[in-house]
C-alpha cells in the first residue's frame, strides 16, 4: 500500500502545524510503540520535532558489545511508511554493520524496506545487530574482515574499544576499566 506524500492539518497539534500522512501514521504507531518496545531500548522523543527521537539500547552479557550503552538517532521522513526512517548511531562503535561515523547498514532500512515495516519493528531490528551482527553486508569492512576471518581477534577489538581511549586512530568512550 502506497500513500501519497500531503500534508494534513493535525489537530492534536498546537498551533497551525501540519504533518504529513507519513508522520499521522508514525502517530498512530506511537499508541502501540509502548507495548512493543523490547525492554532494553528506551525511546526519547524531540519535543521540538515531531518524527525525530533517539533510542539508547542497554545489552546484556551474551553481546559483544556488553556493557556498553548506545545512543541512535531516528528520523521519520514524510513519506513514510514508503520511505524508510533514517537511523544513525550517535555512539563511536566498532561494529561491521555501523561505520566510525555512526552511519548503520541494515536491510530493512534499504533494499529490503517495505511500508509494512514499523518503527518498533525498526527499533528492534537496530538492537539486535548487537547481537547477531552481519559481516557479510558491512559498513566498517576493517571490523567486517577481522569477524569473518578471526572471530576471537574481532572479539579482543571490540572488547579494547570498550575500555576508551584511541583505537584504530579513532576515540572510543569507556565502557568499561
């Protein structure tokens, strides 16, 4: 189902602000989002922005990237749901799917994007790239080729990255001492 880029006046919304159809349905999704979410994303939305919002994901041990809190910014576009949100991670990670300059590389946010896809359905699919990370479709190939051919070498670099400093010619935040 494909819907036709307009504005709509909204009138839950102070003022004479229009959203587009894509943001009304982000609204409607809003309602559910709550009662979706996975408990180890928490959502904070722009007030100032309707459609713009981070997500800090907290992990547990069986990931990687484990202790470490990460930060993602969302944007929803006015054509959505036909156009995908744009996400990019605020956090400096060594990670395949994420470059050092927080940009994500994740099917559903390209080629495999379809209008069905939600924002929590979004929101989980960025947790779980903490989890079962793709070397085979990466951003950072450096991290990407160190996975694929070394796992316990990848494992060691994430692990080094998550004590702060520079690594790789590249700071780090710390994680962990």
């Amino acid at each position: 189902m494909f819907f036709k880029k307009q504005e709509v006046k909204d009138e839950n919304v102070d003022g004479d602000k229009r959203l587009s159809v894509g943001l009304l349905i982000f609204k409607q999704e809003l309602k559910e989002l709550e009662t979706l979410l996975i408990p180890q994303a928490k959502v904070n939305f722009d007030k100032k922005e309707f459609g713009t919002f981070d997500v800090t994901y907290k992990l547990d041990e069986s990931s990687y990237w484990f202790p470490g809190t990460y930060e993602f910014s969302f944007k929803i576009p006015d054509e959505y749901p036909n156009k995908a949100p744009k996400v990019h991670c605020n956090t400096k990670i060594y990670h395949p799917n994420i470059d050092l300059d927080g940009n994500v590389c994740l099917n559903i946010l390209k080629d495999d994007w379809k209008p069905t896809i939600t924002v929590s359905t979004l929101i989980a699919s960025v947790y779980y790239l903490f989890y079962e990370p793709n070397p085979k479709d990466p951003l950072n190939h450096e991290a990407s080729e160190v996975m694929r051919d070394n796992l316990d070498e990848f494992i060691k670099n994430v692990k080094k990255t998550l004590k702060g400093g520079k690594h790789y010619n590249n700071e780090f935040k710390q994680f962990v001492k």
